[in-house]
C-alpha cells in the first residue's frame, strides 16, 4: 500500500468511507472528496457542498477556517497526487496484478501503446489499452476522454481489465497526467520514451518544464523495472539520469540495445532489418520503424520467442488516424495523420518525400488548435511549406478562439518565397475539398492535425467531422 504525504489532520483517520470522489457533484453518503486546485475550479470552494451531500472526510491543501464537527479532515501538500494514492489504494491496487508499461513523448505515443496491445493480443494474451482514440479491455471498446484518465477512472479501469482477466495493460502517459499526479500509486512494470519535440508549453510554460514533466514516469519506476529509450532523440539519456530502472535504448542511427535499418520504405509498407532479423511491416515511414522498434524491444522483456514477436509484428496493420491512407482509380493517394505539431509534421512530409519519385505534387492542408500552444503555429506552416508543393491553411479544432486569427499566427512562419504555394481556407470541409480539386493523377494529399478525432470543436460545442471521411467523398467525387 502506498503512503500518502500528510502535513495535518483534523479529526479521526478511523472513519469508513464507501466512495472516493474529487467532484463536489458526485458526493454521497460516506464520502471521502478530494479537494483539487484545478485550472479553471478549486475543489476546496466546494468542501462545504461537500459536507451537506454527505462526505464524512475531507482531503485538502488548505483547511477551511470553518471546521465541521465530526467531519475527519486531512491536510496534504499536493491534493491531486493524493488522489492517484488514495485511488490506487482504495480499489486495491489493481495495477499491481497485470503488467502495465506506460508509453511518453511528444509522438508516437498511440501508435507504440496500440501496437503493443495488438501484438500482445496476436500473441495469444489478453491485454488492455488506455489511450488517447480508445480504451480496449481486451477487444471491447471503451470510449476514451482524455489521453491518460483521471486518478479514479484509471484505476477503475485498470480493476475491470483485471477483473476481465487481463495479462498486460499498456498505457499512454501524458505529461499533463504526470505533473497531475494522475498516475500516483500506479505500479509500472516498465516505460517507454519515444521523443520529445515542441508541444504543451501553453500548460508547461518552457521547454525544460515540459522535459521535467515526462521524466517523472522515468523517476518513479522502481528498480524491479525496466525503461526503454530512445538515444536517437538527445533527450532519450536525461529520460533516465538516476532512473532505479534497468535501463535499455533503442535507435535507427546510432548504437544501441535495440536497432533498426530502413532496408526499403513504400506506402505498402516497411521492409526492416530488427536486431539482424529482416522483417517486412505494413507500417510507413522512419517514425514508424522507430514505433516497430520500441514495441519489439517491449515485447522481449516478455516473450521468450523472438521468432513469434517478428511474426506477430509483420502482422500488425497502421492504427486508425495515424498515416491512414487511400488511393483513387486515378491514382491520387490521401493520407490522413494526427500530426499536430511541427516535429511530427515533418516526419510525416520527410516520409512522403523519400517515397515519392518526384513528379507529383504534395499538397498538405492543416491547421493548428485553438486555445493551445501559439508558439508553434507559425512552425508548423513552416513545416508544410517546406515539403509541399501546395499548403492549404485551414481551421483544426479553433476552440474559443477565431479561425481566422489562427490561421494568421500560422501565416507568419510562411517565408515570402513560399506566399504564392500557400491557400487559407478558414472551412475544413472546404478546405479538403480544395485540395483534392487541385490534385492530379499521382499526386499526394496530406490532411494533417486531427487524425482519429470525428468532431471539430468550435464555441465549446463538438460538431461532427471526419477527416478520412470528407476526404474519400471528395476524391470519390473527383473519380466519378
């Protein structure tokens, strides 16, 4: 059981609580409420409302001046890492009875946690997913909210895998649930960094800030576990600095525990040299060869037979939003990717590049969220000016924010040189229609930014919207 940091308590720790809640709404008969500082809502406003819906504990930051008779109320320094360890403990510690490896980085965090659940499955296990498209108890769906659950629906979630028979839950981690304290009392058996680029620093603040953030699920893995980073990305090695874990590296370019060669790279697939084993993959791009390889090297932290691993991975199919791809009677080739910001922009459009031969246009239409990180707007403009031949700015999800004053933020990351390549076309639809008017036999469309997501979120309503799917009518239209 873990222990949680206390700094005071009021009352007695003896009392029995049913129900464990940080949401003053959900209170009920003996409840323990969490009271959390969140961005927009103190919980510890709520602690009164609390009480009258019949909490009989409180947990807090700041004891009220008003004190309750026969109310137990425990102060602690940080409210939401006392949740994730009361959470953990409460549903007795489902994370301790499967084997969870949590997934981080800026990329490739879905895509590494959904092959690896597919492998495990294709392996003969029974494994869960937490990510950011879904979550799997096996192979049922559940709908997924955010990237990495609140401390209760977490381990509520992790109880039913266990209770479904799980062996393996694997685990997006972002770093907004690590500064949270969303994974607090959760027992990892391992990790896995994949890279850090630009992202988040409307939330973190500074780059630094952001490195700090995913290194704690590197701090806090025990020494009964293992870490597995990648040392191509110059921050793979501070991953790790005085990680208990035993740690091992992966990577395309330089030595390593794990390695990869691209030996033939098409939109069919890749054709790879793992560890001196020639394997063919249905997955496309380098960034993908680095997904293969962090997932083989998972993989061999459990399974004994490599032959079956290699055989189970040639098997694996692109995960939905990532790369998805199409090509028309005419030739013209669609893909659909999450790629959302720059660093992942580019290895997308690097992919393309090295695939082409050259005669065809490239024609990326994008857009950049609303009420997130404006520093890399302009960047991701950049990004897509310099692999295309045509860029088409548009609306992602603008959230409270205009279109318009998105797309001009974006604007000033296009060099003048690279003006007269460039469209802005506030309407997605529109915009995707646009593009693939203009594309000819053997050309490229790249729709980037929203991937898996049906919905555009505008004014703080979600209306529905899909990318593959605006995209396959549009180019069903231009095959009629």
């Amino acid at each position: 059981m873990y222990k949680v940091s206390l700094t005071g308590v009021v009352g007695s720790t003896s009392a029995a609580v049913e129900k464990v809640t940080f949401d003053s709404r959900e209170v009920s008969r003996k409840t323990l409420f969490v009271a959390i500082k969140g961005e927009v809502v103190d919980g510890h406003d709520y602690i009164e409302q609390a009480i009258k819906a019949g909490a009989l504990a409180i947990v807090c930051e700041v004891v009220p001046d008003n004190i309750q008779s026969g109310i137990t109320y425990v102060q602690v320094e940080s409210s939401s890492e006392a949740l994730g360890i009361i959470a953990s403990n409460f549903y007795d510690n489902p994370s301790r009875k499967l084997k969870l490896v949590g997934v981080t980085g800026t990329n490739g965090k879905t895509t590494t946690a959904t092959l690896l659940h597919n492998l495990f499955m294709n392996l003969g296990y029974k494994a869960g997913l937490l990510s950011t498209v879904v979550n799997k108890i096996g192979k049922i769906d559940i709908p997924a909210t955010h990237t990495t659950p609140n401390a209760i629906a977490l381990n509520e979630l992790l109880v039913e895998m266990v209770e479904a028979g799980c062996d393996y839950c694997f685990m997006e981690v972002s770093s907004h649930a690590l500064v949270q304290g969303r994974v607090a009392g959760v027992k990892f058996e391992g990790a896995v960094f994949t890279n850090i680029s630009h992202d988040h620093l409307d939330y973190h603040n500074t780059f630094k800030e952001y490195i700090k953030a995913k290194k704690l699920l590197f701090d806090n893995l025990s020494s009964d576990a293992f870490a597995i980073v990648n040392v191509d990305d110059k921050n793979g090695p501070v991953m790790v600095q005085n990680c208990k874990a035993n740690i091992m590296s992966y990577a395309l370019k330089t030595g390593a525990d794990y390695k990869a060669k691209v030996l033939e790279n098409q939109f069919s697939g890749l054709q790879l040299n793992l560890n001196g084993n020639d394997i063919w993959v249905r997955l496309i791009g380098d960034f993908n060869a680095y997904n293969v390889l962090s997932v083989y090297a998972v993989a061999m932290q459990f399974v004994e037979e490599e032959l079956d691993v290699l055989a189970a991975i040639s098997n694996l199919d692109n995960v939905q939003g990532r790369f998805q791809y199409i090509q028309t009677e005419g030739k013209i080739i669609g893909i659909v990717d999450y790629a959302h910001t720059p660093d992942a922009l580019e290895n997308v459009l690097k992919t393309i590049k090295n695939i082409r031969t050259g005669n065809e246009k490239v024609i990326t239409i994008v857009g950049c969220g609303g009420d997130r990180d404006k520093l890399k707007r302009p960047k991701m403009a950049e990004a897509a000016c310099a692999f295309s031949d045509k860029v088409i700015l548009t609306s992602d999800n603008p959230r409270s924010e205009e279109p318009e004053a998105i797309i001009a933020d974006m604007k000033t990351g296009v060099s003048p040189a690279d003006f007269k390549k460039v469209l802005a076309i506030t309407n997605r639809e529109e915009a995707i229609k646009t593009g693939s008017a203009l594309a000819e036999e053997g050309d490229i469309i790249l729709v980037a930014g929203k991937g898996h997501e049906n919905y555009q979120e505008i004014k703080g309503e979600r209306f529905p919207f899909d990318d593959m799917e605006i995209l396959q009518e549009s180019l069903k239209i231009l095959d009629k």
